[in-house]
C-alpha cells in the first residue's frame, strides 16, 4: 500500500532582509527567541541538524539532515522526531525560500511528505502559523511571540 502525503505551505511577509531573515532561522541565539528551540547545525548540505528545547532539559526534539543551504535565498532540510531518528519513512522535507519583495521580505515555508493523518501533519498545521508569526513579530518589533500559549477556554 502506497502511503498518502500531504504538503502545508506557509507564505508570509515581513518587513526584513533575506539575510536577516536566514540567520533567524539559522542561528540558535535568535531561533530560541521567537521558536523556543535551538536550530543547531553548521548549515552545510550533507550535515545534520538538531531542533533543541531552549529550557533547562535541552532535549531534542526534531532532527534531520541539511539538504540545500543557498543564503539568503533557500534552505532545505529533513525533519523527523527525534524518537523516529531511525526510520527513514518518518521523515518529511521542510524548504524555506527567501525572496527580496520591494522592502519586504517573502518567505514561503513549505512543508512536504508529512504522512495524512500523522500526529507530525497536524503538529505542523498548527505549530507552522505560530512560529513563523512569531518570527515575523521579532525581525518587525523585536519581540517574538509565547509559541507554548495555548488557546483560551470559551
């Protein structure tokens, strides 16, 4: 049976430049601030990368392995849970492509091979929206967003 993919895609404009805008995403010192994580690697294809719990734990929770580093214009990364480091069909592909836009900046995140239905595809559906916000609002007003909030009861 062949296994049903879906794609989330993500497309934002902040008012930046392409190469502010890769090193937030590249640099631990910056990701944890608007991520809450750490973005560990040396951001060269073929290398691996770590997505690392800013806290006191310091636990890693996605790994994967650079597959495109072109700054400022484009990385591409793989992305698994840590737990699932060990199986190759557990992985997805996330690509982020920087463009100039006037004084802006267009990002667009696309997220692709994530398995339908999996606790990973509804993760990111709902963890993408607030992360890139949060990173729009620190590159605008120096102050990212509280991405563990959680929506208030009604």
């Amino acid at each position: 049976m062949t296994r049903q993919t879906t794609r989330f895609v993500y497309v934002t404009f902040i008012v930046s430049t392409p190469e502010k805008v890769f090193e937030a995403i590249t640099r631990p010192d910056i990701t944890r601030r608007y991520w809450g994580h750490d973005n560990v690697s040396d951001w060269k294809p073929g290398s691996k990368w770590e997505h690392v719990r800013a806290n006191d734990e310091r636990s890693v929770n996605i790994v994967g392995e650079v597959v495109e580093s072109s700054p400022p214009e484009r990385l591409i990364v793989t992305w698994a849970n840590a737990s699932e480091a060990a199986d190759p069909e557990a992985y997805s592909r996330v690509t982020f492509e920087i463009e100039p836009y006037e004084d802006m900046v267009r990002l667009t995140v696309s997220h692709d091979d994530l398995i339908v239905g999996s606790g990973m595809a509804i993760g990111v559906s709902k963890g993408w929206p607030l992360v890139l916000s949060s990173l729009k609002s620190l590159l605008e007003t120096g102050r990212g967003l509280d991405v563990f909030a959680k929506p208030k009861a009604a």
